[in-house]
C-alpha cells in the first residue's frame, strides 16, 4: 500500500519521469487516483538518458513533456552536481507544481552521507514549485506496487557505478546498517513526518 505525504498538488502538475521504477510507479499511482498530472523527463545528454527516452516515447506513447540539459559544464563541477543543479533550474522555471518520486531509501541514504561527514540531513518535502509525496515509501514497496499493477520500467545502469559515493553507501553501507539497526527506516521515517510538519 502506497502512503503520501502532505498534499497532492491540485489543478495541472508534472511528474518528473526517468522511466526508473519510481517515478513510473508515481505517475501511474496518480494517474489512478484522478489527478491531472503528465510526465517531465529531462534528457542528460547521454546514452542512459537516451535509452530512457526511448522508453518513455514506446510506453507513454510520446504522451509527455522532454526538456534537455546543456552538454557542457563547469570544470569544477562533477557531473551529478551539474545534472542536479541543472535540473532544479529546469523544475523552477515551471508555473506548475513539479511531483518527484523520491522515496523513504533516498532519504535513509541521504541521512548517512550527511552523517558521515558531520551534517545528517533529510531531503525535504517541498523546494518551491517541487514536492515530494512518496517519502515514506521503501523501494521494494515501489517495486511490489510496480508488480502488482503491471507497471514497466527500466533500469538505470549507472546505480551500479560504485565510482558514485551514493551507490557505494546504497550497495555496501546500508546492507550493513539493516544488520545493526533493522529498523532505520522507521527512525527515518519519523524524522521524515517531523521535518514535513514544521513545513507546513
């Protein structure tokens, strides 16, 4: 069972759309729910986001909306921070709410990099135009749900580069962080609830 968090945005909105398990599991569980919502991909610019693309256009049908990142950026600038920067730069020029399908694993995982260097922090629930409704969801939740409707999605090669730091915390720290504390996800999930209520 899928469970939200704060409101759903009311009127016309877009769910960012990677073709990934998530966020097609986000559009189709609102799509269910009557609300007017489209799909937003943003191409990187690279084979990956090409393939996603490609998808996108065979499932939907060509029924969704493509913005495009520059190819070129800072020196100074790894890829993934350029690629997120570039995206919220894209998300805020929307009048429209922008829905992502960041979900309670993204949230773990951000808590434990920000640990490890001092400064635990949580993904909040709103970034001006963006929210962020399926925070209190696992992955394998997504993916049952994803299952059980007979929902397609791709994967994303790139979630095995363990050159990210984030993969490397996602494939090898956590494992081992269940093995101490099987329940940080419901002390995450707390703090989730807390942070989203101060919000409001």
């Amino acid at each position: 069972m899928i469970k939200l968090l704060g409101k759903i945005p009311k009127g016309k909105f877009y769910v960012a759309c990677s073709g990934g398990v998530d966020s097609m599991v986000a559009l189709a569980f609102l799509k269910a729910g009557g609300h007017d919502c489209k799909a937003l991909f943003i191409n990187h610019n690279t084979d990956t986001s090409a393939s996603a693309h490609k998808f996108l256009m065979d499932t939907l049908e060509g029924d969704f909306y493509a913005e495009q990142i520059p190819q070129t950026k800072p020196a100074k600038m790894s890829w993934e921070e350029f690629w997120r920067e570039e995206r919220y730069k894209l998300f805020h020029s929307f009048e429209q709410p922008i829905v992502t399908a960041h979900h309670l694993d993204d949230q773990v995982e951000t808590w434990l990099m920000g640990a490890m260097h001092g400064q635990p922090k949580l993904i909040p629930y709103r970034n001006s135009n963006v929210v962020r409704p399926f925070m209190l969801n696992t992955k394998s939740e997504l993916i049952e749900w994803a299952e059980n409707h007979d929902i397609k999605w791709i994967e994303d090669e790139t979630n095995m580069n363990y050159a990210h730091a984030r993969n490397r915390v996602r494939h090898e720290i956590i494992p081992e962080v269940m093995e101490i504390n099987p329940g940080i996800h419901k002390v995450i999930a707390k703090k989730v609830r807390l942070l989203t209520s101060g919000e409001k």
